[in-house]
C-alpha cells in the first residue's frame, strides 16, 4: 500500500493496522503522532517558582541534608532495636535449646544403664 502525502495520520494510522490486520502479521503497529506541539527551537523551562538565588539554592541543600541526617538516624535506630529485639530471640533460642540438650543428654545416660544392665 502507497501512502501519499494527501492522507492524514489518522487515515494513515487505520490504513496501516488495516493492512497488517489483512496480510496476518503480528503485531500491528501504529503510528501515532505526538500529543504536544511546540514549535522549533522552544525549550521547557523550569515553573518561575523553581528559580532560587544561590542563598535560597545554598539553604535548601542545608534542609535537604539535615532532613537526610535526620531519617538516617530514625532508620539507625530503628536497625538497632530490631537487632537488639533479633538477639534477644536467638538467645532465648539457645537457652531453649540448652534445656532439651541437657535432658536428652539425661536421657541417653538413663537409656544407656538401663541397656548396660540387661546385657549383664
């Protein structure tokens, strides 16, 4: 299919899905034009509310550490506890694991004379 320069993108756009769709190709592509125009040359400047003064720029890069100082030592923090919390758990863990150790240590002594003395 020809396309000529009278057709419009959008005539364009349904003629070439058309196609696609007709010849069984997979996928179908479109083409789309873009949803804003500017003309050549413009560039998008910054909102005139986002234009500081190196005092203002110098002021906003103290607020944004200080505020990044500040979550640092809430996140510090918060990793301490839980890790405090974490040992806690793991030593009651181990004071568990020592309890049923020393009775199944018991119990094997106890297994052992028993077996020891139907042997003799």
């Amino acid at each position: 299919m020809a396309v000529t320069g009278d057709e419009t993108d959008a005539e364009m756009e349904v003629s070439l899905s058309h196609v696609a769709a007709a010849t069984g190709d997979m996928p179908a592509y479109q083409i789309r034009t873009p949803t804003t125009t500017l003309p050549q040359g413009v560039v998008m400047a910054a909102s005139p509310g986002t234009l500081h003064s190196p005092q203002q720029l110098a002021e906003e890069a103290t607020r944004k550490r200080e505020l990044r100082l500040l979550k640092n030592r809430e996140a510090a923090k918060e990793c301490r506890r839980r890790k405090k919390e974490y040992i806690k758990c793991l030593e009651s863990r181990v004071a568990v694991l020592e309890v049923q150790n020393k009775k199944l240590i018991e119990e094997l002594e106890t297994l052992k004379d028993i077996c020891s003395s139907k042997t003799d």
